[in-house]
C-alpha cells in the first residue's frame, strides 16, 4: 500500500521518542566541533548564512517591506535585497535580524525538541528552505539551498527515528553554536577590511549608534541564547 498524504501529515504532526541523553550530548559535542574546527566550519557556515538571510527576509515582509531577491555566496556571504523605506524601525529590524536569527532558530528548534516534535521540525525546516528558494536570485544560492533540503529531507523520510533524533539535535545545536562565531568574524573583518556595508556599519547609520556596540549587542544577544538552550536541554 502506498503512502497517503493524510499518512505523511500524521506522521509529522505526530510526537516522537526523545531520544536516551547521550545522544543529545554528542550532538552538542559534535555540533560544537563544526563550529570550533576551521575545514568543517568552512562547509557547515553555509547553513549559516542561509538562516542569517531568511531572518533579514522574515523581518523584512513582517516589516512590510518588499522582498525582491536574496543571493549567497560560495565565500559564505549573502546578500538580501528589499524595498520600502530606508530609515525607521522596519529598516532598523530588518538588518538587526541577520546575525541574531542562527541562535534564534536554533532555540527554536530546541522548543520543538523539548516537546518531541522531531519529526515536524525536520519537515518544518524543509517547509522554510522551499519558501526560501523562490527568493533566490543566483545559481549557488540554489544549489545550496536545494542541497540543504535535500539533505533534511533524505533523513526525515529514509531513516529511522532514532537517526532522525540524533540529526535533529546535531542541526538544532549547531545553529544554536553557530550563532556566535560571526560575530567575532564581522569585528575582524570590521578592523581588518572596514565596509560600510556590514550590518553593524549599516546599523551605525540608520541610528547614530556606533557600529563596535551593535557587534557587542549581537554578541551578547547570541551567547544569551546559547546558554539558555544548554540549560534548557541539558541542565532544566
């Protein structure tokens, strides 16, 4: 017999075994060498930059600006293009959003977990990247996006549960880790290669505000974050 659609629904909307503590911690283990280890991080930091541009393109329509495009990288940077108004407080949000929205997403993903919901994370995260995909503008953004989903989706649909688990909380705790790197990587880059195009310099004109105490605000922001998803799964 052939799976329905009301199957595949119920399955997601359907609460999973969390899994034994272990694996929990060696996905933060594992996760946390992905973000600590230069040749991993240089291929994991994709998945960054694809959720540091969904969060400017969220907070750009809930904004009510206009999302036209968004491009990433092979370098790992992105780029996401909307109009409306180039000052005020959608402005500000939207270019605020970026840095905070990896560590965002991942204590997201965190909540969904601590209520066994693995299994509509993963589809939830394919539901993002599809909706992602109609924005793109360039041929490795799609590349990369098609090839994150396909990746979420080859291990939600073709492997047991408790694989499923284990790769749910690797990708939740590496978006949650990963939040923080960045930062330290946009005020390197900010002292090494000024650009008034950075976030934080984009930020520093639109209100007055100098660009180092936005770098400080995404960075304390992030590390927050991070500690209250460790307390909250490995600690509450």
């Amino acid at each position: 017999m052939g799976t329905t659609f009301g199957d595949v629904w119920r399955e997601v909307l359907s609460v999973q075994p969390a899994p034994d503590q272990w694996i929990v911690v060696a996905a933060a283990v594992l996760a946390l060498a992905a973000v600590l280890l230069g040749s991993a991080w240089r291929v994991a930091r994709n998945v960054v930059t694809i959720a540091h541009e969904g969060g400017h393109a969220l907070v750009a329509l809930l904004s009510g600006r206009q999302l036209t495009g968004i491009r990433l990288h092979s370098d790992t940077s992105g780029v996401t293009v909307s109009r409306g108004r180039p000052t005020g407080v959608g402005m500000i949000l939207t270019v605020f959003a970026g840095y905070v929205s990896p560590s965002a997403v991942g204590l997201l993903g965190i909540l969904m977990l601590m209520s066994d919901r693995i299994t509509a994370l993963l589809w939830l995260s394919i539901v993002v990247l599809a909706a992602m995909l109609l924005m793109i503008r360039n041929v490795y953004g799609v590349v990369s996006i098609v090839g994150t989903g396909a990746v979420v989706f080859g291990v939600s649909w073709f492997t047991p549960p408790e694989a499923q688990a284990a790769f749910a909380y690797l990708f939740t705790w590496f978006l949650l880790f990963a939040g923080v790197r960045p930062v330290f990587e946009l005020q390197a880059q900010r002292m090494h290669q000024p650009s008034p195009h950075s976030d934080a310099d984009q930020l520093a004109r639109l209100t007055g505000v100098p660009g180092i105490w936005w770098v400080v605000v995404f960075a304390l922001v992030n590390i927050a974050v991070t500690v209250l998803g460790v307390w909250l799964l490995l600690l509450s």
